[in-house]
C-alpha cells in the first residue's frame, strides 16, 4: 500500500503546506518511492534534509519555499526527488527554480524572516570606524564590482575571527565581522573582504562546482592589495593585530 502524508488535495487548496505535500506526493509516485512525508521548518538558511528508510522519505523543507506557487515547488520535489535518489552531493535546480530563487519577489517575502533569524548580525552598515557603504561605494567607483540592487550589507555583532564574512546570495545579504571594523585594521582591509562577498553576490546561484574555484580566485586577485590584506586577515585571525 503506498501512503502520504496528504492522500488526495483539491486544487483548490493548492497553497501553503498543503502545496508542499501535494508536490512531493507527485514527485514520490514518479520516483517510485513508497511514502514520502514533507513538512515546513523554520530553518535560518534555505535547505531540505531528509530522513530514508527503504524506499520511504520524511523530508525537512525550507519555509522560505511557502511563497512559491505550485509549479515551482512541483519542479523542487522532483529535485530533491531525484536527489535522494541518485545521491548527488549538489542540487541541480531547474532554470525556473532558479529564478525563483533570484527574484526580487523571493527576497521581499523572505528576507527579513532570514534577517530576524540571523543572531550575529548589527543591521547597519555603519560601524565605530567604517561605514561598509562607503566601502561598496569605493569598490563601484574602482570599477571593481558592479551596483547589486536590492542588497543589505551589515556588521556584525560580535568580532568574528574565523569567518571575516559571509553572503547569502539568494536574500542578497552580506556581512562582513566586526573584527574588521577599527583603527587598528587598515581600510583597505574590510574594503577586500566586502569585495570578496559581492562577487559572489554578483554570482548568483552557480549550478554545479567550487564557489572557490580557480576562475574565482582570479578575479578575487584583481584587488589591488589582495596580498596585503590576506596577510593581515591571518594576523587577525590570530589576534595578533
């Protein structure tokens, strides 16, 4: 016998949780899998996880996917789907997923839930000795990073060591470590590490390899003071500055 989590869905209730369940419900016949269970959790970053036995998944999805409309969360199920499947270490999303993933639309409905979520971040760009967008402005102005709409650039909290930035590409966040952000730390320094995040930024969503690739270490060398400012990142790291 096979089973669901929601047996038959009308049309009509296409939204919502609902909408997850009526998807994978889809995805699961067409893989051949027995039962497949799919809820929302509040995860702060977009995943899914999963839990197989047999031929029978219990998945955790992303509630950042609630907006989505019926096609686009059909096409995720047959991703993951066919993820879980094949074992492959990365998703290959379709081209509409992907814009999905990439429109202004995903990141007014989403990104201040991944804002409220996030608990190491100032929300402000402005710190005790940097402004970070003065740094984006001097970066534009360098030539070396086009204007990224609709981005939110912040501090953070606590003086991250290990971890001088990060970027979530589909909320078009990036925060760069307080650590950064004193007269004992040149300019330059916080400036190269912004500048690292917006490229990926600029980016978007990669289909398949390394987010550090060769190409991308190429261009990361474009900035003029790149080595100078690796060393005193490591300096940093060992609180040595």
């Amino acid at each position: 016998m096979v089973t669901y989590c929601l047996q038959s869905v009308s049309e009509s209730n296409y939204r919502g949780e609902g909408s997850l369940q009526t998807a994978f419900h889809r995805a699961g016949e067409k893989s051949g899998f027995s039962s497949v269970r799919a809820e929302y959790v509040p995860f702060k970053e977009f995943k899914a996880v999963w839990t197989k036995r047999g031929d029978a998944v219990d998945l955790q999805v992303t509630d950042y996917m609630k907006g989505a409309d019926q096609r686009i969360l059909d096409e995720f199920a047959e991703c993951m789907c066919r993820r879980i499947l094949t074992k492959h270490p990365r998703e290959l999303y379709t081209q509409a997923m992907r814009d999905w993933l990439q429109s202004e639309e995903f990141v007014a409905l989403n990104r201040l839930t991944y804002l409220k979520r996030s608990r190491n971040i100032a929300y402000s760009s402005k710190g005790s000795t940097y402004d970070l967008k003065e740094s984006m402005a001097r970066l534009m102005a360098q030539g070396m990073v086009p204007e990224i709409s609709n981005s939110y650039i912040t501090w953070t909290k606590r003086p991250n060591i290990q971890r001088m930035g990060y970027c979530s590409v589909i909320m078009r966040v990036v925060a760069v470590s307080s650590s950064l952000d004193s007269d004992k730390v040149p300019e330059f320094v916080s400036d190269y590490v912004l500048y690292h995040e917006l490229l990926h930024l600029n980016d978007g969503l990669k289909a398949m390899g390394s987010h550090h690739d060769s190409a991308f270490r190429m261009r990361e060398r474009a900035y003029p003071r790149w080595r100078e400012a690796e060393a005193i990142l490591k300096r940093v790291a060992s609180k040595s500055v």
